[in-house]
C-alpha cells in the first residue's frame, strides 16, 4: 500500500492520456466526428468501475471466507469509488448520447443496462445502511455484493449484444470493431484504460487507510 | 462546346460532394492555428494539480498512520 511506483505510473499515463487524446490522428468518421476521442475518457470509466466492483466483490467473498472487519473495509470502498467511476460513465455517456444519437437518455440497452447496475449498487450501500448489527451487516452486503457483480456482467455483456443497439459493441459486434480499423487509437486507448483503473485504486486504497485508521479508534 | 462544358461542370460538382462525404468534419481549424494546445494545457494543469492534490491527502493518511505507530 505505501509503494508508490504505481500512483506515479497512473500520472504518467494519464498526462500522455490527454497528450495523446487530444492531439494524436484518429480517423475521421461521419456523425461522431471529432467526439470519437471521448473514447479515451468515457469508456476508461466503464473499465474502471468494473475492475473496481471486481475487487469490491473479491474483498466480499475473501470477507466470507474468513470474516474480518478489513475485508468488509476494503470491499465498501472499492464498491464506492466503481459507484463514482459509473456515474461519471454514465454523465459522460449521456452528454455524448445527446451528439451522436439526439437525445441524452435514449433507451438503449447499454444505456439501460449500465443505469440497472448502478441501481444495483445503490441498493448495496442502502441494504447496509439499513443494518444496525456490524457482523450482519458485513455479511449480508457481502453476499449481496457477489449478486451484484454476477449480476453486472450479462447486464453489461450479454443483454446489449444481444438488441440492436446505437452502442459500439452491441447488436451483435463483439467489442470495438467500430475503431479497430486503426491501431492508433489503441495506442492511446489501452494506456487510458490501465492510468483510469490505477487511479480509481489510488483514490480507493486512500479511503481504506483512513477508515482502517477509523476502525482502530472508534471502531 | 456547351454541353461539354456542362458535363464537365457537373462532374466538378458530384466530385467536391463526394469529397465532401468522405471527409467527415472535424476541428481541423482549431489544429491549424494551434488553439488546441492550449486546451491541452489548461486540461493538464487541472490534472497535475488534482494529482498534487491527491498526493498531498495520501503524505496525511501517511503521517497520521505514522502518529498512531509511535503511540503504541
């Protein structure tokens, strides 16, 4: 947790993510235009949140396994900062929706899917919220965690390919045919991706170590 | 001499509207004067002052976690 190597790694990608986003050739493309660079930013968010429900979800089982108060920690911040890293997806989403498409929410199935999960996850901090007993509480959320990242996946994955959808990657086209035409966007898209997930870790290790601090003294 | 001129003319025409549908808009104004950068740079000096920022509440988390070991 103290190493420091990889919140540097997340800066330097991130710089070089709006470098090279901002600057770098993509290919021209009828209706999405130049917005086709909010793939650096938008879908980094999605990728983000999942690795971070993953490990929320990952805490939750380790929490069951062997029911320490620490995995319960770990996997409540994870499960919050994924939550913030949806809501930005889904900002995102819309502003770029309502360009591309015409209308900010229009329906469509990744759009309701990914609306769905964050639901899902909302009724993970209400369902402890609403538990007074610790123990209880740990173990319920916990459980209801692994539902919610099972359920996330045919949400996200499944459902969408298989509507015809506005989206990229649904309706049937595995992933990002749309902008596999060139490797440069990927140049810049991968390394997007892993600065965006390291951060949501960085901001998530950062919550653990103050409430863990918490726990220690007024748990 | 008129209908070839014609014929040419309206060859022109279908051409600059196919080149026209071939190169989709983009903000290549923006790129040629060089406004961009500053975009750029603005964006940056946001994020590099968010990491800063985040790097300062992790130096407290750390010093606080260094306050409770010595007190044991």
């Amino acid at each position: 947790m103290k190493a420091t190597w990889w919140k540097i790694s997340a800066v330097i990608l991130l710089i070089y993510t709006v470098i090279g986003g901002l600057l770098f050739w993509v290919p021209r493309l009828a209706i999405v235009n130049e917005t086709i660079r909010n793939l650096y930013f938008h879908v980094p968010m999605w990728f983000g949140m999942i690795s971070l429900f993953g490990a929320s979800s990952w805490y939750a089982i380790k929490y069951l396994r062997n029911p320490r108060v620490e995995h319960d920690i770990y996997s409540v911040q994870f499960a919050h900062v994924g939550f913030a890293y949806g809501m930005l997806g889904i900002f995102t989403g819309m502003l770029w929706a309502q360009y591309a498409w015409g209308t900010w929410w229009h329906g469509d199935p990744k759009q309701n899917g990914a609306a769905i999960t964050l639901l899902l996850y909302s009724a993970f901090f209400v369902l402890r919220a609403s538990i007074e007993n610790e123990d209880q509480r740990a173990r319920l959320s916990a459980i209801y965690n692994i539902f919610a990242f099972v359920a996330m996946i045919p949400l996200l994955f499944v459902i969408p390919r298989m509507q015809d959808s506005l989206h990229p990657g649904s309706g049937g086209n595995p992933g990002f045919n749309m902008y596999d035409l060139d490797n440069s966007m990927r140049m810049v898209f991968y390394p997007a991706c892993i600065g965006w997930i390291l951060l949501g870790f960085w901001i998530a290790s950062t919550r653990i170590r103050i409430k863990l601090i918490e726990e220690k003294y007024f748990g | 001499m008129k209908k070839l001129l014609s014929i040419l003319v309206l060859t022109i025409g279908v051409v600059t509207a196919f080149a026209q549908q071939q190169e989709p808009e983009m903000a290549d104004t923006m790129r040629s004067n060089g406004k961009i950068y500053v975009v750029v740079a603005v964006i940056l000096i946001v994020l590099v002052g968010l990491f800063i920022y985040l790097f300062a509440i992790d130096k407290k988390v750390r010093n606080l976690e260094k306050k409770i070991e010595d007190n044991r």
